[in-house]
C-alpha cells in the first residue's frame, strides 16, 4: 500500500497515510481540523533482480591476467634484444 504526505493549510502540520489506491483522498486535518493539501513526495524506486549490482558482473579470473601479464613482458623482452 502506497503511503501519501499531507499538509494541513491552516496549522502546517504534515503527517503520513497509508491508503489504498481505491480510498479517497483525506480531506481534513486530524489535529486542528482543517483542509489539507496532498504532497507530491520523491517515490522510493528499487532495483530488482539479476544484472543490477556490481556484484552481478563478470569478473575476470586472476590466471588470464596474470597470461596477459607474462605475454606483455615477453614482448617488451624480445624488442630489446
């Protein structure tokens, strides 16, 4: 269930609701009775799932770059000579 913000006009109060999308809006305040407006609030966004995190990524194995490493360095070796 969604959670919606409210602003009281007349004491500025803000307070939280859960509410289901079919409920209608809260029209009064529930500490001075006054309207209230609804607040558009910054929404929570997650990311679910595979591919998502830096953990999820393929890494390469020591043993090839260590391969590479050695073939680098042959090469350079053999330039010199």
């Amino acid at each position: 269930m969604p959670i919606y913000e409210y602003r009281c006009n007349e004491c500025g109060c803000e307070f939280e609701v859960m509410q289901k999308f079919s409920d209608s809006p809260i029209q009064t305040c529930s500490q001075c009775t006054g309207r209230v407006t609804k607040l558009i609030s910054q929404s929570t966004f997650h990311l679910k799932g595979t591919g998502w995190y830096a953990t999820d990524y393929v890494k390469k194995s020591g043993g090839e770059d260590a391969k590479d490493k050695e073939a680098d360095s042959k090469v350079k070796e053999d330039k010199k000579d």
